[in-house]
C-alpha cells in the first residue's frame, strides 16, 4: 500500500510550492503596532497541518490568535503548508522549517520524535498531546440512494468507494484501521478476533475502491464533484460539506475509531528561529475554550470536556466506539493493515 516514490514525489512538489511562496499567504496584518509596544511587534510563524485541518485553521483559528496577539500589541503571521499527513512529515523531516504543526495521528508525531525535531515529552502536553478529534465515518448521496448503512455494505459488487491514499494521508491510514479493527469486533459479518477473516473483508472493499487522492481533503471533494457512490471520511470533513451547503449524509458505522490529532512545537526550529514564547503561547491556544469552541463549530470532536459537553447533540455516540490501542498501538497496527492484502476476490 505505501509507495516510497509517491510520498518522494508529493514532498518535492510541496516543496515546490512552499519556495514558489503558494500557501504562505500572512494572517492577521491588521494595523501594526509601534515597536514601542511590544519587544517584538512583529513575528512570522511557520505551520503545517493535515488536509483535512485547513479550514478550521485558515478560517478560525489562525486569525483568531492573530487577533488575540494584536491587542497585545505584537503582529502575528503565518507561513502556512497544508498536506496529506505522511507529506507533512516527510517535508517537516526533509527541511520544511515549522515552529508549529498538527499531524492526522500520532505515528507522525512519533516520527519526528526519533528525528530529533520533537520532544521526548510531547505527551506531557495537555490531553497527551491531542487537540482534537473526530471519528471515521461514511458520506453517502443525499436518500441513501445505495442503502449503505454500514461497513459490511461496503463488499458488495459494483459499490463504488471513495478513500484517501494511505501512502500520503493520514486519513487514509485512519480509514484501513477502522475497517479492520471494525472487523477484528465483529462488526462486518465475519468472526470477531479472526485476523484471516478481517484481512479477506479488507481486500474485498479495497477491490471496490475506484478513487484514491493523496490526503483526506482532496479525496473528499472528489467525492462531492460526483466521484463514487460513498467516501470513506472523517466525521469532520461531512460536517465541513454541510457548513458550505452541500447535500451529503453521514452514516456513522456501528463500530468506528476515534481520530486523535496530535500537536506540537518543532523544537530545532523555534530555537533557531527565536520564536519559542509565540510559539508557544499558539501551542497552547488550541486547548483553549475558544479554539475548542471553533474547532467544534468546523466538525472536529473537541476535546474540551466543557466544549464537549455542550457540542454533544452535534456528535453522536456510536454503538462501540474504540481508539487505536484496542489495535495494540500505533506501529501495531500499521504493520498488519500494510502487510501484503490477500489476492482480490473476483467480482
């Protein structure tokens, strides 16, 4: 399922558009204060996201800080790349100069960890690191016009399905550890705890893929402009679609994974670059009320309990919802959904 080539191939064409000055576009230039105000009246972040955070982040988040910051008397900009997470990381790793970044799952932060370019102790931040959530679900045409109503649904001959690349999206990846681990509960109609069994039911929904984008995002516009019968999605990106009027239904599975998205400092960088008190003033912003508030409001699971609390009805509990150790861990899992599938039944 992972191309080394392809990821290589995303990372220099990202970075192609970082040096072109694409998506680098400042936030928050409102009148600037005198450099009397403030020790530093002007500061420039660098920050990276997965896909599928653009908006919040573009819309939201970022001004909303930019804001907060001017009526301290300091001007905040960000220079900004938004990617599939697996391109993130590797364009982090290969020399994108972030301060800041939010990653799809904790496998990048864990990347960047052995890298040397995050703590040791990313965990020790609030919620262990995770500002937000979401959980996998499926998009359909408005009446369900293919009555999918669950994962087992997904097998049937001729269905025609819409998934990210795991081999650039974060959510990609997401997607295949719901679908097995799904299976491994019992949940599609085959043994629980059978891994044979739980691996055939991924092959048969991988032969029903006719789409495949290179991060989560892309791949659900694909299916908005009319590609496939049903998406394979974050909860957050059908909530997105339905802010900006469009007429889709989410159908929230029986058994499903809890999305936890991770966010950190880029230690090497804010040292070099002298922004460690802005960038950590950001890094702990989006635990704030407020962030959680927008963040809830643009379809992500805050993780605020207060927010939460009041956010409920907007997010409903599905029958059994499970994280990712119910796999064994991150690396645990990722190893069995990227390990050979076994030959595509005929349809």
């Amino acid at each position: 399922m992972r191309s080394g080539h392809r990821i290589a191939l995303a990372v220099c064409l990202l970075w192609c558009l970082v040096l072109a000055g694409c998506d680098a576009e400042p936030v928050g230039q409102e009148t600037a204060p005198s450099a009397t105000q403030h020790r530093r009246a002007r500061v420039e972040l660098a920050f990276g996201a997965f896909s599928a955070a653009r908006e919040v982040f573009d819309s939201q988040l970022l001004p909303d800080f930019a804001r907060q910051r001017q009526q301290h008397g300091q001007q905040i900009t960000f220079t900004k790349v938004y990617a599939g997470s697996e391109v993130l990381t590797e364009t982090i790793a290969s020399g994108f100069a972030a301060d800041i970044a939010v990653f799809a799952h904790p496998g990048d932060m864990e990347s960047l960890r052995s890298a040397g370019l995050v703590s040791e102790t990313w965990r020790d931040a609030p919620n262990r690191g995770i500002f937000c959530r979401s959980i996998v679900v499926l998009a359909v045409r408005k009446g369900n016009p293919k009555s999918v109503r669950d994962w087992a649904d997904l097998r049937r001959p001729g269905l025609a399905i819409v998934t990210p690349d795991p081999a650039s999206s974060g959510g990609g990846i997401w997607n295949l550890c719901a679908l097995y681990g799904a299976a491994l509960r019992g949940h599609v109609g085959v043994p629980a705890n059978d891994v044979g069994a739980a691996r055939d039911f991924l092959s048969r929904v991988e032969s029903n893929v006719v789409d495949r984008r290179a991060s989560a995002s892309e791949s659900f516009r694909s299916f908005l402009a009319g590609t496939g019968d049903v998406a394979i999605t974050y909860e957050s990106e059908v909530a997105l679609a339905w802010l900006f009027g469009h007429e889709v239904e989410r159908v929230i599975p029986s058994s499903t994974i809890l999305v936890e998205s991770p966010a950190a400092l880029i230690e090497k960088n804010v040292e070099a670059h002298g922004v460690r008190a802005e960038a950590q003033a950001f890094f702990e912003y989006l635990w704030t009320t407020e962030a959680q508030k927008k963040l809830a409001y643009c379809g992500f699971r805050p993780v605020d309990a207060a927010v939460a609390a009041a956010s409920g009805s907007q997010f409903p509990q599905p029958q059994d919802l499970w994280t990712i150790d119910d796999l064994g861990g991150w690396d645990r899992a990722v190893r069995a959904i990227r390990a050979p599938l076994p030959a595509r039944p005929p349809k």
